[in-house]
C-alpha cells in the first residue's frame, strides 16, 4: 500500500475513494479499498491506496484523535509513504474540533509541517478564495451549512475556524500564489514550515489549483482537504512507476433494495420530495423514535410491498422541526435515537433479504454500514460526482450500497442510485 487516507465520516471516504480510485482522466487512478473503520486484519498486497472510513467527525476531540492515530499506525504498518486526512468540502467540525485537533495530531506522529488545509470541491461548487469557503456563490455560513444538525457552520473564514480549534496558529498560501505552480506552492509550504507553522490553509477555485497542489506535495508525508485535493495524488505515484493505473468498474447485484435517509442538508430535502412525487416514501415521524413508537414490522413491509417504487423510508425534517426536537430532547440525544434506528433497521433489512441499499447522510451511513458490520469494500463506478456503487460481503453474500453525501447528487438520485444499483 502506497497511500493511506483517514476519512472523519462514511460518505466521505466513498468519495475519496471513488477519487483515487478513477485518477485523472486518461491516465486512471490508484487500486483503492475502502475499509469501514480500521482493520484487524493486514491489507491484500495488490491494493495500493487504503481508505479507512471512521465516524469521527461529531465526536469528542480526544476520541477523534485516538480513533484517527490508529487508523494511521494501521496504515503505516501496510507500508504507506503517505497519509491524507479527509473531511467534509464544507468544513463540517464543532468549535472543538475535529478538524484542527486531528490534523495536528497527525502531523505530530508523521513529523510534518507546512501541511495542506484545502476542503475546496470544484465540482460540487466548494471554492476556497483569501481562506473563505464558498458553496456556490454563497459563502459558507450563508449556503444552509449554518443549520446542520450537528456540525452547524457559521463563520466563512476558515483560518478563524481553524485556529479556534488548533493549538497553533495556521499559516495561510493565496490563490495568487498556487497560480505560480507547483514549485512555488511547494517552496512556500516549505517556508511556512521553517516558520513553524504545521497547518497551512491553501486557497483553491479550480481543479487545476488541487492538481497543482497534489503535485506541490508529492514528497509530502500528511495532506489535508477534501475529496478534491486527491485527484492528482494517484498521478505522483503513476509517473514514477509505482502505481497502474486503474479504473473503477460498474456495480449491480441482484435483489430487493431500499432508500433510507437521514441527511437533513438542502439538497437532499429537495431530492425526498422529488422522489415522492413518483415514488414510494415513507416518512417516519423522528419523535415517535424518540418515544420509542415506531414498529419495525410496517417498516419492513413498506419495503417490500414498494420495490417496484423504489422505496425510500426517511427521518428528515426541516430546519424549524429539527430546532423544536433538539431543543426538547438534546441534539446528541436526537441524532443517537434516529441513527441507532436507521442501524437497527438496515440488519432487519439485509436479513430480510435486502441486497441493494442507497443511504442518505454522512452519519447515517456511519450509522448503518457500523449496523451491518461490513468490513472493506470494493468502490465501483461513479453513480454522481462523489458518489461511487460500492460492492460489499455480508454473510458471504454480496450487497451493493451508495452512501450519498447530504448535499450531494441531482435532485433525482435517489431513484437513479437505487436503479444503478441492480445488475
Ligand atoms: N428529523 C430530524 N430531526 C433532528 N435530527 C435529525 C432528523 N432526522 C435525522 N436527523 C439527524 O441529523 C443528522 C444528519 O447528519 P448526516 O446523516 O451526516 O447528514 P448530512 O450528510 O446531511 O450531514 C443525523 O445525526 C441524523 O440522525
Ligand atoms: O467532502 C464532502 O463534501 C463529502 O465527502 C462529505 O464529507 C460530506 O459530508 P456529509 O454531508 O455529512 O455526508
């Protein structure tokens, strides 16, 4: 194994993935496993990047950092030369942590400084100019990100956020610097380094600025971003001759699936009621959980009456409905219940024999894929930007999963993932 990623939530380690995976257009990516939570076991010897899926990003710092330690040991032991700390395109952490805590805690095992911030995602529309994070033409406290559940984001400016939860001040390289080139950045990380700096928030607008970077740290033991800082990363490893080249393959299985959601970002609000309007939908009502009322039995037979439907059971709620639940139970509370049931209800579901299963929300697919007990898995091809088919073993049966981003996909991906997903 040559590269090792540690991805802070389950749909971002699919996205990562599915980036190293596919590589730069042309040349292909690196042989990649997506593993869900660090292994007990040593790696296969022909995987050449590893993607270690924690579910790390909501919790305590100190738990974080210990959970994302080891996932670093284990990758370390399988040989890799490099470690990429991915979280969310949009920031997502508490005034605590985790992004600044885990970083540095990273940087200190592999002893490096100077090391890439830069959570920009072109293609989703996450830029990153004079260190503020854009989605779209909104910055980032204006985008809906301000009202997430659980790590809501209400400052742009992502060196403050940063260096509210980092023990040292992070350094800053301007997009008018990464316009000089790979040398350049790579001189001025190096700078920020002798300067003592350990994090360095790096602007990025386009995908050529992240390919500038990946190539600024093709040396670099510890780089930081989101999904989008890896797409020239596998190249470093083609061009000297260690990796092949490789390209994701289509991926189907046979049997009944289901939609389950628990995302309540923008996007996927709109993506539950586009697929009521022509699809099965069932809404559960999230205090019944709270409450303990829900029955598992309609629940399971909701799915199967429905597979011709396309059949989508979902928690989410509004901005006002979350507010007035977290205000009455606790937010922790809440998110606990909600996704204690969506992992509760994905084992009912696979035992009854559900083999294709498309998952809403980055901690709902934390949640269930923990319920499932899956060990690694094989990324397939790109369903939307970020979102590859993955190819799971359950009790030695296959089972093909998409674990969406909340804002990720068109406002028909629901249906589309759920299709895609068959043979
Ligand atoms: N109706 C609801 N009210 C409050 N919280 C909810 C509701 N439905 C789901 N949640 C919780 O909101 C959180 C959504 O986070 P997540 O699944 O990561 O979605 P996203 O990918 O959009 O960030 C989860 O912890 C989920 O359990
Ligand atoms: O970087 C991204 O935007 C995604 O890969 C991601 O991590 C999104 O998180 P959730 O919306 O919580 O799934």
């Amino acid at each position: 194994m040559l590269m090792g990623v540690i991805a802070d939530d389950f749909t971002g380690a699919s996205d990562i993935g599915v980036t190293l995976a596919k590589g730069l257009a042309g040349e292909g990516g690196m042989k990649t496993a997506l593993y869900m939570g660090t292994p007990g076991n040593a790696a296969l010897p022909d995987i050449e990047a590893g993607v270690i899926a924690l579910k790390s990003r909501s919790l305590p710092a100190t738990e974080a950092v210990a959970q994302s330690l080891a996932a670093c040991e284990w990758l370390l032991a399988q040989g890799c030369c490099q470690i990429v700390f991915k979280y969310c395109s949009t920031f997502d952490s508490t005034p605590a942590g985790n992004i600044g805590p885990v970083a540095e805690a990273l940087a200190n095992r592999l002893g490096a400084r100077g090391v890439v911030v830069c959570p920009a995602f072109p293609d989703m529309g996450r830029t990153l100019y004079q260190g503020h994070l854009f989605v779209g033409s909104s910055p980032l406290n204006e985008s809906g990100m301000e009202h997430h559940p659980l790590t809501p984001m209400t400052d742009p400016d992502i060196r403050r956020v940063l260096a509210a939860q980092s023990e040292n001040p992070p350094g800053f390289i301007s997009w008018q610097q990464v316009q000089s080139g790979s040398a350049s950045v790579r001189d001025a990380l190096l700078a920020q380094a002798e300067e003592g700096r350990c994090l360095v928030v790096t602007d990025s607008i386009t995908n050529a600025d992240l390919v500038t970077l990946g190539a600024a740290c093709n040396e670099a033991r510890l780089i930081t971003g989101g999904s989008a800082i890896a797409q020239g990363l596998p190249h470093n490893f083609i061009a000297r001759g260690d990796a092949q080249g490789n390209v994701p393959q289509r991926v189907g299985v046979q049997g009944k699936g289901a939609i389950l959601v628990g995302s309540c970002s923008r996007m996927t609000l709109r993506q539950i009621a586009r697929h009521a309007a022509g699809h099965a939908v069932l809404q559960i009502d999230a205090e019944d959980l709270l409450l303990g009322k829900a029955s598992r039995e309609t629940l399971l037979d909701f799915i199967e009456q429905n597979q011709h439907r396309a059949p989508l059971i979902t928690t989410s709620g509004d901005v006002s409905s979350v507010s007035v639940l977290q205000e009455r139970y606790g937010r922790e509370k809440v998110a606990n219940a909600i996704e204690d049931f969506f992992a509760t209800l994905a084992v009912a579901l696979a035992d009854a024999g559900v083999k294709r299963l498309v998952v809403g929300g980055g901690e709902t697919s934390g949640a269930v894929v923990k319920g499932l007990q899956l060990g690694s898995v094989v990324i397939g091809a790109e369903i939307s930007t970020g979102v590859p088919a993955l190819l799971a073993m359950r009790n030695a049966q296959p089972m093909a999963l998409a674990l969406k981003s909340g804002n990720f996909g068109s406002e028909d991906f629901f249906n589309r993932a759920f299709q895609t997903l068959a043979p």
